[in-house]
C-alpha cells in the first residue's frame, strides 16, 4: 500500500511541482469533507425520520420523495422496505397496489391518446 502510495506522489511530483502537487491535494481533501459533510447532515436527517409513522415524514427516506416511484420486492431496498413496514403494508400488498398503479397509468395513457385522435 504505502509503496504504491509512494509511486503515485513520484509520478505527480514528475508533473508538477511539489506545491502544486500540495495544493491539488488539499483541494481533493476540502472536496471530501464537503461530500462528508453533506452525507452527515442526510444521514442525521434520516435518524431523525426513521421513529416516525407519518407518510409525509417517511417518504423523505425514499429515493423519489414516494412509495409509488419505487422498485419492486423483486429488488433488495432497505428504505422502501422499512416504510413500508412502517405503514404496515406487507410485500404482498404493495406489488397488488404497483399493479393497480400500472393498470391505472395505462388505461389513462390509452384514453390520452383517444382524445388525441378525435
């Protein structure tokens, strides 16, 4: 690890000079602490959610802010998975609901395109 560490910064200092090299490496680590920074405060917002049983609170820890844009059970999410035992809704339950949902999108999506051809 080290001698390869150590192969890195030679191969820098070949093409730049040692400040540059010293700079661009304290701007990469200010870059991280902003990124850290940022993955802290989300992390502590979703602690703060996770005793909740309110929807409104809860589909904050969802990837698009609801229960109806997420995947499938047939893929692993720990997120959806606790809101939705939070809400008590059981796997089963939820393909039914993305099923009607899919059902629903169609049928206005069909009655869409009959309006258009009137």
């Amino acid at each position: 690890m080290e001698e390869k560490l150590f192969k890195e910064v030679i191969f820098h200092m070949e093409n730049m000079n040692l400040e540059e090299y010293l700079r661009k490496q304290l701007e990469g680590i200010k870059k991280d602490r902003m990124m850290l920074d940022k993955i802290e405060q989300d992390i502590s917002e979703k602690l703060r959610i996770v005793n909740s049983t309110d929807y409104d609170e809860l589909k904050k820890l969802l990837c698009y802010g609801s229960i109806a844009y997420c995947c499938g059970t047939e893929k692993k999410c720990p997120f959806r998975d606790y809101v939705l035992m939070k809400l008590g809704i059981t796997h089963r339950e939820y393909e039914k609901l993305k099923k009607r949902w899919d059902i629903e999108f169609k049928a206005f999506i069909r009655q869409k395109e009959s309006a258009e051809t009137v």
